[in-house]
C-alpha cells in the first residue's frame, strides 16, 4: 500500500459506505412502461446506457419491490456477476434496481460519491474484485467479499477536485457519443438512400429480381457472397492482461488485453448472448467465441459498405439452432441485392464521421 500517499486512509468497502443495498434473489414483475428497471445488461463502461431497451415495473409494485432501500441520486451501481465489476452512478430519474446489482453509498463524511464511482472503477479496485470472485462459467463475487476490498481514500477535498478532473472528461466522452450516434445515423441515412430506396439511380433502368426491382448493373446474391463469418476464440477473463488491444463479445467490447486475436479494422457480430449485434472498430481487436468476426471476400466492398448492409439485415432475429439462441450463422439463407459498382468510403467510419460515397 505504501504506493500511496501518506494521508491517504486504507479502509474496507464495509466501513466506508453508509449503505449498502442488494436485490440479488428477487426477481420483479416487469411491464410495458412505469419506473424504468436498472439491470446489469444496460450498466456498461462507466455509464448507464438508457438508450439501450429498458425494462421497467408498474409504477404501483414500486414501493413494493424496493423494499430493501430506496436509491438515491449520486448511489453508485456495481454489476455483482454476468458481468463482474461494471460500475456507473445514477442520476436524478427515479429507477428500480434488478438482480445482480449492488448500490453503494459511501459515508458523507469520508467518501464523496462521486469519486466513488472513479474508484471503483480503478485497477486498484477492479483486480481486487475480481481476484475475490469465484464462478467457472460465470465469474461473480459475494456480497461478503465485496464488503472486505480495499478502498484508498484520500481526503474529502481531494476526492472532490480528482471526481470534478474526471467528471469533466466523462462529459467530453458523452458529448462525442452523443455525436458519434448522430453521425451514425445520417450514415444510415444515406445508406439507405442509396442502397435500399435507389435514390441516384430513379432516372436510370431498373430490372425485375426476386427481391422485386433492382437498378441495372444490381445483382441479387447472399451474404455469403461477399463476406465470411469466422469464429472468434475464447479469452477467459482471468487470462486477460490489461493492454492496449479492445476485447469483443456480443454485448461490445467487455475489457482489453496485451495481445490482439485479429487485425484491424474489423466488424465484430454478436453470435452468442446479444444475437446480431454489430461494431465496427479501426484497432487491432480480440473477438471472443460468443462473437464472429467479419472476412470480406471481395476488396470491391468497404468495411463501411458491409458494415451498413448488415446493419439492415435485422441480425438480431436471426436466432439459429436448438437450445440457447444464437448457434449457427445469423446470415444463412438471407437474400440481399448488392451493387457491382465501386464503392468507396471516406477514411471516417460511419461510427466517428461522416460518410462520403463515390461511384465508378
């Protein structure tokens, strides 16, 4: 511990939070709109994704359920398994809390809450979190062992002035996700104008297909004509050692690693878990077995290209194969009609800037 400074206090997870509240073991009664439901799934890099599909309970069990404690804005959540060790801090809207999540609350007098979220995403908490977490095929940690990590606690002006440094950056990282999202879509936008609605070519002949009518010089193929889906491989998570390359699985990329398992840029599809999801990543990456990973066949198509086409695909309702959804290749059989014509792609994705096309 002597890494440290020396005015800084060493104090277990138990005895700085003045609460320390645990819906794991219940499972509410979910319903079409109401009190939106916090679950481990939307609880990712920092932040709550409310963007993503939420869930939520009638607004009448309310009371009902959170019969355990009430959350309270600025409470910090902490993902306790499937995944371990996700870490955000709510906000003002009034929520409910589901199952493998734990909400912290430090000791005003000892730990600001904004720092404790900063904190608990630290290396020096997350290793001894994991370090503490037991499971084979899903790794959690006990609500006792949690109480037991090491907390480093500078004093209270200090935590303020490091939680307003980092809160600052965090607000630049939305800002540019708010941007991205935009720019994403009016890459879609455009796709689809070109692509879909054959926006440029209504002057010009069209012919019939089986898809219905194509503009001339179109084709009608399948996925696999000009892509492969290949398998990615598997990276326990305590063989991981923290570097510089993005890990993928279904639900985005969930950690990083000194290696990577392929070169980028690349298209990752989500194969088991969330089916069908798609990123799109200019870094070397490691996707691992619940994901494919994208083989152009053919250098005439973008990364972008492909990228937008299967984004169209609805992918996700693509569930292959007994048993758990997902087995199998999410693009088997699917008919699409694909251009012959050129396409190039301006060097900005449509995930980080706009898109540009040029036809020859």
């Amino acid at each position: 511990m002597s890494e440290f400074p020396s005015d800084w206090k060493m104090l277990s997870l138990e005895k700085s939070m003045a609460a320390i509240i645990d819906y794991r073991g219940k499972t509410p009664g979910k319903s079409d709109s109401g009190v939106p439901l916090i679950t481990a799934k939307i609880v990712k890099n920092g932040r709550i994704n409310f963007d993503d599909k939420l869930e939520f309970i009638p607004c009448e069990i309310y009371d009902f359920w959170m019969n355990r404690g009430l959350p309270e804005p600025g409470d910090v959540v902490m993902t306790m398994e499937a995944p371990l060790g996700e870490v955000a801090q709510l906000d003002a809207r009034k929520v409910a809390l589901g199952q493998r999540l734990i909400t912290l609350r430090g000791k005003p007098d000892l730990l600001d809450n904004n720092f404790l979220k900063y904190l608990m995403l630290s290396a020096f908490v997350q290793n001894q979190i994991h370090a503490r977490g037991s499971g084979t095929t899903v790794i959690g940690i006990k609500q006792s062992e949690l109480r037991k990590v090491t907390l480093a606690l500078p004093p209270l002006p200090t935590q303020r002035r490091i939680a307003q440094i980092l809160g600052r950056l965090d607000d630049k990282i939305e800002l540019n996700r708010r941007i991205n999202r935009t720019l994403e879509a009016m890459a879609q936008a455009l796709y689809r104008h070109h692509f879909v609605e054959f926006g440029p070519y209504q002057d010009g002949p069209f012919i019939d297909s089986e898809l219905g009518s194509i503009p001339e010089g179109w084709a009608v193929g399948t996925v696999e004509d000009i892509i492969e889906l290949a398998y990615g491989k598997g990276l326990p998570q305590k063989t991981r050692i923290p570097g510089p390359y993005p890990v993928f699985g279904s639900s985005g990329q969930v950690d990083n690693h000194k290696e990577f398992f392929v070169k980028g840029p690349g298209i990752i599809v989500g194969r088991k878990g969330t089916i069908g999801s798609l990123y799109l990543t200019r870094e070397n990456f490691w996707p691992i077995d619940t994901t494919y990973f994208v083989i152009p066949k053919r250098k005439v198509y973008s990364l972008e290209y492909i990228y937008q086409l299967l984004s169209g695909l609805g992918l996700e309702n693509r569930r292959v194969g007994p048993g758990k959804a997902g087995y199998g290749k999410v693009t088997s059989g699917l008919r699409l009609s694909v251009t012959r014509l050129r396409l190039r792609v301006s060097e900005a994705t449509p995930l980080n800037g706009s898109l540009t096309t040029e036809f020859r």
